[in-house]
C-alpha cells in the first residue's frame, strides 16, 4: 500500500469523525427557568411519587421571562416543561436538554426506569401531559430548539406578581446524584423502618414462643415419667415378692 494512499485514506476517516461529531452536537437548546419552577422541586423530584429528575444549579442565574438564557449542546432532544397549579395562580416552566434530565417520571408512562441510572430518551418530538399533587404538568420533547416565546411567557405568567422573579438560591442544589431527601420524605421512610422493625420483633417472640418453649416443657416433663416408671416397678417387684413368700408359705 502507498504513502500517499495511506495518508489519503486516513484524511477521509478523520474528516468523517470530525463530521458526525460536529452533526450529533449540531442540536442547541435554551437553557432557562421562570416563574416558580425552582419552588416545585419537591414536585419534580419526588421518590414517592417515582419522580427521578435532576436539578441543574445553572438554571438559578437564568430567567426565561426576561431573555436570560444560557445556549447549550444537545445530544438528544430539546425540553421544555410546563408547571401549572390547577386551582390557583402559580406557574413554572424550563428550558433545557433532555440528556441526563429525566430519568424516571409517572407523568410519561412505560418510559424510564427508577433503579437506572440512564435517563429517558426521545429522539423524536413528543408531547406528554399529566396532572399530579395539584400541579397541571406538561413536557414537550423537540427534535429542533424550542424558542423561548416572550409573547407565551406574557400570557402564561402574570405580569405584576414580583415572586416568579429573582427566586432565592436556597431553592437550588446539584443534579439528582447529590440530592437530600427532603424532611416529609425522611420521616415515611423512618416510620416505615420502625414498622418493620416492630413487625421482625414480633416474628421473633412468636418463634420464641413456639420453638423454645415446648422442648423445655417436654423437658421438665421428663422426671414426672421417670419417677412414675420407677414406682410402678418396684410396686410390680413388691407384688412379685409377696406371690414368692405365698408360694413358699404354702410348700412348707
């Protein structure tokens, strides 16, 4: 094989490498929040209900409703989520890439899994909606970028309410790897422990019960046996005797 075939053929390969990275990166996604999105973790992140998200800490220096998003690289598909409390005045949404986002949701049947530590993937445009703990929820998976609407943002938020604006960064943390489980979440998981604790105990003073006891009755039990057997053969050997004396008596 010649050189300059070699170095030909070896251009080609690196030119094709270059080029299917640069178009599975081709994809760039808005990266905001608004509204009260970042108030409603407990919402999105909840074991209870079987909700597994992350939460990204770059979405606390964002707000959808005044233009300041950050662009970013997606390998999948591009989401936004939709936060609406069903009686009430409180909206969220979120702009961002659905890779490593969503790993487990009730509000997308048969997609996901808890245990897995691969999130859901949608390669094609999707819509779901699903309404749980009060909140009207809606995900949209978009194969091109979702524009942030300002004219959307307008008549979903309200305008005067300062609270979707500026919310406090106690409300933000690290993706879902780093997540604490929050107080209520803590105490079921504590009360469900102490039930099965007490359910353990009270399996083993049963078996204790049960299985322990009745060898050590059979076992006290034992001398009473003995001594009966024991009376009733020297009673038989007295009985023995006196039938010998008898027949002694009688020869003479």
């Amino acid at each position: 094989m010649k050189p300059k075939f070699i170095i030909f053929f070896g251009s080609v390969i690196s030119l094709m490498m270059v080029t299917s990275t640069t178009m599975a990166s081709a994809l760039s996604c808005h990266q905001c929040v608004g509204g009260d999105f970042l108030l409603r973790k407990s919402l999105m992140q909840n074991p209870i209900a079987l909700q597994k998200m992350g939460w990204v800490h770059q979405w606390a220096a964002t707000d959808c409703l005044t233009g300041n998003w950050n662009v970013i690289d997606c390998q999948t598909t591009c989401v936004s989520i939709w936060i609406r409390k069903v009686e009430g005045y409180s909206n969220g949404v979120m702009f961002d890439c659905a890779d490593d986002l969503i790993y487990h949701t009730p509000d997308i049947p048969g997609k996901g899994n808890i245990y897995s530590k691969e999130a859901i993937i949608l390669m094609d445009d999707a819509e779901y909606q699903n309404i749980r703990q009060g909140y009207n929820i809606t995900y949209q998976f978009r194969t091109k970028t979702i524009p942030v609407d300002q004219k959307l943002m307008a008549t979903y938020f309200p305008v005067n309410d300062g609270n979707f604006h500026n919310v406090n960064e106690k409300y933000m943390t690290y993706p879902a790897a780093n997540q604490k489980m929050s107080t209520a979440t803590l105490i079921f998981y504590w009360i469900l422990i102490g039930i099965c604790f007490m359910g353990l105990l009270v399996l083993v003073v049963a078996w204790i019960k049960c299985c322990v006891k009745k060898p050590r009755q059979h076992a006290e039990n034992e001398p009473t046996v003995i001594m009966s057997s024991l009376a009733a053969n020297i009673d038989q050997h007295r009985s023995e005797n006196q039938i010998s004396r008898q027949y002694t008596e009688i020869s003479v």
